[in-house]
C-alpha cells in the first residue's frame, strides 16, 4: 500500500493506493473514519483495479478545512472532482462507505460521465431535513459552533483510552478498532489527540430535503450495488425502502456484519464489489 498525497484547493488529500491496475476506484469512507476502513478489503487478494483510498478532509492525515469554513456535506462533492481531475482519469468507480456512500452517490448523479459504477456500502441516498425545519436546522448549527467554537480538544494518555472510547460507538472488535483509530491519532507532549477536525461534529447548517434527494437519484444512470451488513444500522434500511424505486439500476447484497460489514466480511464484501466493477468496466 503506498501513501500520496494530492493538493487540491489549497487543501493536502491523503490517502493509501493500493493495485496496478488500469481502471481507477476512488474509495471514500464513513464519518469520522479514514482510509484504513478498507485496508481489511484490500490487504487478502491483489486488487485488479488501482484503488486511491482517501482521507476525506478533516478526517486522518488530510488537511482541516480553514478556520471560517465549515464541513458541508456538497463540499465534498467539490473535493472528489478535484481530486479526479487531479489524478487527469476520465472515468473512475466510486466505492463508499456510510457517508462516504452518499457522497459517492450524490456525485455520480452530478457527474455521471466521470463514473463507471458506484458501490455503496451501509449508506444510500441522503441524510435529510424536511423544508418545514430547515430554520430550525440552521438555528441548531450556529448556536452548536459557537458552543464549540473555544472548546479545547481532548488529549488522551494513552491510545487505549482512545480505542475504549471508539468502542462505546461500534460493534468492531479490538483489532478493527486499532487498525481505524490509529490513522487518527497524533502524538502531542501530554499523551495523544485526535487527528479528525473537532468542527466535524458541528451540526449540519444545511440538508436536502426529501424531493431534492429523489431528483438527484433520478439523475443517477451509472451501475449500482448496494452492500448492506445484516446487522447493519436501521436508517439505512430505511432509507432502502425509502428510495430504492427511484434508482435506474441498484443491486441490493447482504453481507454479515455490522454499519462496518466492509472491515468484519471483508473477503465477500471485495470480491462483490471486484466482480461488479469488471462487469461495468472498460470493455
């Protein structure tokens, strides 16, 4: 696996390449995770694609957005064009996990001619906010930022406290939650802090609503496949049963495992997803 690192908008993505292949994957993980979400996938069989794994920005080792910017989600649809075109491909498969999926998705239904296919993994559709609530929505995200506004971030003596926190908010194991969690610590002169911008938590300033999210999965043509973990989380199910007549093409596969089935069945959830992108690959 070799790291790289691609500037785009000032701002430094990181990530692990992994594979030679001709046909490129952009792999985009969950809220408050990193790249090392699919190290798991990649680390049993040699990929037949070049996979760019990223650190979304904010989150592992890329760089935090400024200090009067805020993390919106169509932000990142900005960060994985640019990153595209960075990387001078035409056409790329999109593999995401949780809000990582979303975005994948949003952005192949405003780019589809970048994508040859979209992978979600325990996220579809979009996380919304009905029009009715969209003031109180704002209301809540700027007095949330300026509640967190001088807050300091925490520092932990060691990782392990760390890791014993993560575990309050997953059902990965022990191993799982190191390999995570040690892209996103850092070192400092009292212990170890968190490499995640502390200003992801803030709360969403903006969110579709219902009828923007289904306009833009009816603008969705690219191939689709959707890996859900039988343990998985109820929202995403929900959202399943919610949007699924909407999409050109979706594929629906169930997995073992949890929100994290890409890290506890790694071995079917790659070969799934290898096999899809070579029957929606170049020809």
């Amino acid at each position: 696996m070799q790291p790289f690192n691609i500037e785009t908008n000032n701002l430094n993505i990181h990530g692990l390449k992994v594979g030679t292949g001709d046909e490129i994957v952009i792999a985009l993980h969950g809220w408050l995770d990193n790249c090392h979400s699919f190290i798991p996938m990649l680390s049993k069989d040699k990929p037949k694609h070049s996979w760019y794994c990223i650190d979304f920005v904010g989150h592992g080792l890329s760089s935090w957005r400024s200090d009067d910017a805020h993390y919106y989600f169509v932000d990142y649809i900005d960060d994985v064009y640019q990153l595209i075109n960075a990387l001078g491909v035409k056409k790329v498969h999109l593999v995401g996990h949780s809000m990582g999926a979303m975005v994948a998705g949003l952005f192949a239904s405003c780019f589809g001619d970048y994508v040859k296919s979209v992978t979600f993994i325990e996220g579809i559709g979009c996380v919304t906010t009905p029009s009715e609530g969209v003031c109180e929505q704002l209301k809540s995200a700027v007095l949330n930022r300026a509640r967190l506004k001088n807050k300091k971030q925490r520092v932990y003596k060691s990782k392990e406290l760390i890791y014993e926190a993560r575990a309050q908010t997953t059902d990965l194991n022990n191993e799982l939650i190191a390999l995570l969690m040690q892209r996103n610590i850092k070192s400092v002169l009292d212990g170890y802090t968190l490499t995640t911008d502390p200003k992801l938590k803030n709360h969403s300033g903006f969110r579709f609503d219902e009828a923007q999210c289904i306009g833009a999965i009816k603008d969705l043509v690219a191939p689709c496949q959707l890996i859900l973990g039988n343990e998985g989380y109820s929202f995403v199910k929900q959202n399943l049963a919610k949007y699924i007549s909407y999409y050109n093409s979706l594929k629906v596969i169930n997995v073992d495992g949890g929100h994290h089935c890409h890290m506890q069945s790694s071995e079917h959830c790659f070969k799934h997803i290898q096999d899809f992108m070579l029957q929606n690959g170049a020809c």
